[in-house]
C-alpha cells in the first residue's frame, strides 16, 4: 500500500477570527490533495474531464488541532474503498514542521456521466491506479 | 422539539465548474444557519464573544441533490446532542422552491475558552436556550 | 436616480486572522448585491442565464474600515456606466448599525455570449431596467 | 529592478459556474503570491506578525482572459510605490503554458499596529528587502 502525500501553506485568508484555519477549509486542502493525486498518477484530465465528473456524496472530517497561518501542511491521501462506481478517499493533514496530527477525515465520491448525469463505473485504467493506494481493507 | 429554520440563496461564488455549489460550502451553509440560529435565540455575543469560541471537532455532510446558483435554501438545525461541553448540531438543507432535500449532516462543537483555549462547560442559560431545540434523543 | 440597497450579515468565515473580514470577501458582498438587485428588478434570469454570461473585466475597492463579525452591511448598488455591451456598477458598504462607510469600488461587467464568448449588445429589455439606477453621469 | 515569481495551480474550488476562476479569487492569488514573497526575502513573520497587521486600503484587478480548473499560474509581483507607511504591489498573472497575461492589479497595504490600530511606519530593514522590488518609478 501506497500513500500520497501533498504539501500545502496555509493561506491568510483560510483562517477565520480565531486565528486558525476555518473548518470547511479542511475540506477544500482534501480535495487539493486529491487533483495532485490525480496529476501524480496521471488521470488530471479526469477530475473535471469532458465526460465524467466526481460529485461528492459524503464528506467528514474530524479536528485534532487547530492550523495556523502559514503552517505548512502535509496532506496524506490513502484509497479507503473502491467500488463499481464510487471510491471512498481518507485523508490524514499533519503539520509538516511538528509532525502532529492535525485533522483526518474522507470523502466518498460518484463517477457520473456528465451528460445524463447518471452514476457510470469508474475506467478500468482509472481503478488500476486507484489500486495501488487501496488500504489493506480498501481493495475489493 | 423544535427546529430552527434559516434561508440563504446560493451565490454565484458558491457554484463550481460543474455548475452545483461546491461540495465544502454547505458547511458554511450549516454554520451560517448556526450564527442565525444564536442571533434568533439571543445568543449571538456566544459565537465570536470575548470568552467562549466554539471550534469544531467534527463535521460531515451527505449530498442526496446538487445546488445550483439562485436556488433558495431552507437550512434546518436541530440540536442532536447536548453535553457538558460540546454539542451536536443537525442540519438538513433543503430546496425551498421544490422541497426536495439536498443535504443533511452534522457539526459537533466544543466550548473552549479563548484565553486558556481548554474545554469549559457551555454556560447554563446556553443549555437553557439549545434545549428547547433537542431532539428526542438529543437531550441528556 | 434610484440605487438598490442589499442587507448581508457577515459570517464567521468571511473573516481572518486580524478579525476582520477578508479584502477579498468585499468583491464578494458587492457581488452577492448585484444578484439581489437582479432578482429585485425581474433580471434574476440574466446573470447565469442559458445564452448570456457577465464575465468582470475590471474590479476595485477602496477600504475606509474594517467590517466585522457579525456586522450587518448595507450594500448599496448603482449604474455608474452603461454602453452597448457593458455596464459598470458602484458599491458602497456601510456598517447599517453605525452607518459608517466600510468600502466602496465598482465593478466592470461585459455581455458575453456563451456559446461564442463573444461581447454581445445588452438586450434592450436590460438596459431600460438598468437606466434607473444610473447615476447623474452614467446615462449615456 | 528584480520581480517575484510564484507558482499557483487553479483548484476545482477556484471555479464557478461559468466553469472560469470567480473573479474575487484572483485577489487571493495575489496575496497567496504576496506569502510566498515575504517568505522568500525572509519576511515571514512580518504578515500576521504578532506586532504588525497589513490592512489593505485598495485592490484593483483588470481581467484580460479566464484561468481554468487546473491551469497552472505564474504570478508576478512588484513594489509598484513604497512610502512610509504603506505599500503598493503590482501583481501580473500569466498563464505558464501558454505565457498569456490573464490579469493585472495591484494591493495597496497599510503597516497598522496590531495593538493601537493606528498606521506605523514600516520597519527599515523591510524597506530594504522591498526596494530590490521596486519597479523604476517605485522607488521614492
């Protein structure tokens, strides 16, 4: 099993009045680590793609603590699930500097036709190399 | 039990290019109904007040039907859970015009108190007022 | 010369980490201020409409004090510029509760159609729409 | 006279329905470049650092062509003026691939005590870092 791993800084304006990141936040440094996932391997032109888009169908995430203003984060993308039509990402967001663990979370999302709008499998060239991210448990 | 009910129109910037409202934005649809909520019950110096912050120590959302620019929502909330320092909002979002429901998903909060920035039970006349919005199997 | 005036509560996310809402949120509120002001004068169809979209080709902000947490805004819209396929409107934004003036700028719109994405003439039914909220200057 | 260049790949978040970047978030490009440059002349601390907050008193953007979901951005900074107590940055956004200017603005900042709320002028050993930037008619 593989991991992938994303850098990203903490931007002035992901922080709210609290002076830490605010919680959606979170979900969007998910998602960047995911399009970079798709660049490393090759499939960017999937994401947003003439024919399949990745509408979500469940998003979590539960905070550990708090990211500040230019902290830089790591953002660790494993595939939790993958199925005929969906694949479940998990993700980890350290702060790269004190290793801590800053929040984990995942997102489920459908691939469906950008025409008809309706759920289609997940390309066989898609799923090989969403496999080799598969956790133990993930792989069917 | 009652619930409170909060309406946002969806905003240009709150669409993506797959023309549905980004999937992280309706936690900011949550928490705005939230902030709402604190200003209809008079507790709208609790949220951002001098003492207490409220970070978030978990957040999830289900996607049942996108959003689309201009659609009216109808943000409901309800408290799921009431403990000594934390407390579970619900939240079903749906599409005012048709009724259908688009999403529904939760927030849990903890009371932390800014300076010390260690957890603190939510003040009584808090509980007081979050009570009456419980669920059956939310209130303690 | 009439203007349009919007109401918008600041929300927890709109603000950063010195506790103010973010410069770039502004363009946001004047933005959000131009979608109500459509749907007040029947135009909510036109801004995301199937053949014609407004994309800006010039923004700008002036900011005279920091909004807050909370603060309701009063967002005020006029034309300050109409020509055959562009229109420029002016913002400003008061705090309601203090009446205090927090920003002002303007926003530079062209009619483009969107399957060309070519400028096209602003439909005539817009324009008469538009005439009346032109400032003394704005009328061509 | 030497610029700064930083690096920004469009996220899916950055769209809207126009399936273009929504225009406020080029004013977040530009700080994000604004970051990455105090980062790179040893200035880190000086944006939200715990003496100095940098209130932005104008911004200004002029869009020449749409950036798009995963476009590769090269934004360009300048000191366009520097004076006692504020700062003026010209930003240009290129397209890498295609080296096509998509954008022009500038920010003008304020140094303002964090503590009084009242301008200050800016520290002489920033002023020394930012003069390597200024543009020929920059420079007082």
């Amino acid at each position: 099993m593989q991991s992938f791993k994303a850098l990203y800084r903490v931007s002035w304006v992901d922080t709210d009045a609290a002076q830490i990141v605010h919680f959606s936040n979170f979900f969007r440094f998910f998602e960047r680590a995911e399009e970079e996932f798709y660049e490393h391997v090759g499939l960017t032109d999937w994401l947003g793609a003439k024919d399949v888009i990745l509408p979500r169908v469940e998003a979590f995430c539960q905070y550990k603590k708090p990211a500040r203003f230019n902290d830089l984060l790591e953002i660790e993308l494993t595939v939790e699930a993958l199925k005929e039509k969906s694949v479940k990402y998990g993700f980890k967001i350290y702060n790269k500097k004190t290793t801590e663990l800053l929040a984990n979370g995942y997102i489920v999302a459908v691939a469906v036709d950008r025409q008809t709008l309706r759920a289609v499998p997940i390309p066989k060239e898609v799923v090989e190399k969403l496999k080799a991210f598969c956790t133990a448990d993930g792989a069917k």
